[in-house]
C-alpha cells in the first residue's frame, strides 16, 4: 500500500513503522508506538486522494474520549495523549497519542444495530447478514430485533471481507470468538445508550482488538465517524438514506461517479471536503459537549 507522505506527519517524529490507510504509526520505544491520525480519508477500502482538514484531529481526539468512558467494559491501548509532548509539531499532537504494542487480532469485530450499507446488500441478496438468518420484510435503516455480530477479514491491501461467525471461529477459535462476540456488542449498546442521549444513533461500529500482556485490549480506534455510522437522531425514518454525521456523505458522492471503486479513487471537489470536514465536527461536539483541542 503506497501513499504520498504526509507533510504533517514526517520528521521530527520517532521513526514510521507502518502506514494504514487514515493512521501513522511510530516506534517510540520501550513497547511504546506513537499513532497519529491523519486528514487521509478512505472508502471502499480506498484511500482517497483528497484530504479532509481537520479530520484527523476529530479521529484522535474522540478515540480519547471514547476508551476512557469505556475502559470499565473492556482495557485497551492508550497510554497517553500526544497532546501535552511539546517535543511534537503542534499539528501531530492534536492527532497524536502514545499507546502500547499489542498483538492484533487479525479480523475485524462489526456490531450493527440497523441495516443498511453492505449488510443491507446481503440481506436482500440472500436473507442473511453475515451467514445468520434475518427476519424478512426490513427495509433500509430498520433496526434489529437486537444488535448482531458481523466480523469481517482484515486486508493489508485491497477490500475487506464480511464473513461469518463460524469461519471467525476457524480462522481465530471459538473460545475467542465468542468473547470479541460479546465485548463488541457490549461496547456498541452502552455507547449507542449514549450516542442517543446527545442526539446520534450509531447505526453500527467496527472494532479492533489486540493482546496486550496476555490480556484481551481495544486498539486502534473506537467509534469515530470513520469506523462507525452516526445518524442524526432527530430526522430518523426507516426506508431511505439517513441524514448523518459520518463518511457517507464521501460514499454518496463516489457511487455517483464513473469509478469501480479500485484504485486510484477520484479526487473530491472542494464542496463535498468542507460538508465532510463540518459534519465530523459536528459529530464531535455533540457526542464530546466540548471543542476540538
């Protein structure tokens, strides 16, 4: 996977050990790594050449919200804010937080409340999302009777891939199988509860998890409008595209192009980089009641 440097991101930080698609990750040391999200937007599994300003910042800093008012369900990887280490550009602190090595857990954990994107498509193809039997008649954004696990392949390159509980069991064991089960559907309904109260609905999330010291630890990043759906609550209706606050506005506008959603991606025109820019700090400020730092 190759990607033009990101201006914000080089020299004088600890050396880059890996590029993801939206984060930089540096070896600070002692079991230490620096991650840094950055203004890179991705859909499809394709990174876009586009950046969203202040996007980074957003990611960050409601992963930081979000592992400390969850850390009574399950640990996870934060050591730190960057925010506070003057020793990094101003930028990169704002995007920046230290975090211990972990061990990933090589498939991505999917909880989903309502149906819509690629559980939507599957549902109406064959009745099922991710190998269960779905009640018939659910139209776009119905709920669930009750949230479901969906896990998905984690690809270094090129597309994820949605596959079932029992091949998750094959591919990882059942034994852990069935705690991610649990601890990610455990984490979406307590921060669903939440979201609601502050005029969201997080329609589903997408986690990862990692051992650290033996132990099972959330990593990466938790609940962000890149990893999750957040719906505007006030303007909820079944039956057709929800108004939200996340990256499918981004995801509307490329299923308009001409573009078989393999790289490269188009480039975004400066009209849809503001609204996306906007609504993740709206995002942000009603989920958080505070400002980005």
């Amino acid at each position: 996977m190759t990607f033009k440097p990101d201006v914000l991101t080089e020299s004088p930080l600890p050396d880059l050990t890996y590029r993801g698609k939206v984060r930089d990750t540096h070896d600070a040391g002692s079991d230490t790594l620096l991650m840094v999200s950055t203004d890179r937007i991705s859909a499809y599994d394709v990174v876009i050449p586009t950046p969203i300003p202040g996007k980074g910042a957003v990611l960050n800093q409601l992963s930081l919200f979000w592992f400390d008012k969850t850390k009574h369900i399950c640990r996870n990887h934060l050591i730190n804010s960057a925010i506070e280490d003057l020793t990094l550009p101003e930028t990169v602190r704002k995007r920046g937080m230290y975090v211990k090595k972990a061990e990933r857990v090589d498939v991505e954990c999917v909880a989903r409340g309502y149906i819509t994107g690629s559980a939507m498509a599957e549902y109406e193809s064959t009745g099922m999302v991710a190998g269960e039997t779905i009640p018939p008649g659910m139209v776009e954004a119905d709920a669930f009777p009750t949230p479901i696990f969906t896990p998905a392949t984690k690809a270094e390159e090129g597309h994820d891939e949605n596959i079932s509980i029992s091949q998750m069991a094959n591919l990882v064991g059942s034994d852990l199988t069935e705690k991610l089960k649990n601890l990610t559907l455990e984490l979406y309904s307590f921060a669903h509860s939440y979201a609601l109260t502050k005029g969201i609905i997080i329609a589903d999330t997408k986690l990862e998890f990692g051992f650290i010291d033996g132990q099972l630890a959330l990593i990466d990043e938790i609940l962000t409008p890149d990893s999750s759906r957040f719906w505007d609550a006030t303007k909820y209706q079944p039956g057709k595209s929800q108004a939200n606050f996340d990256k499918q506005f981004v995801r509307n506008w490329l299923t308009d192009q001409d573009w078989d959603r393999e790289p490269p991606a188009p480039p975004l025109p400066e009209e849809i980089v503001s609204k996306t820019s906007m609504r993740y700090e709206e995002a942000f400020s009603k989920l958080t009641g505070t400002s980005l730092k």
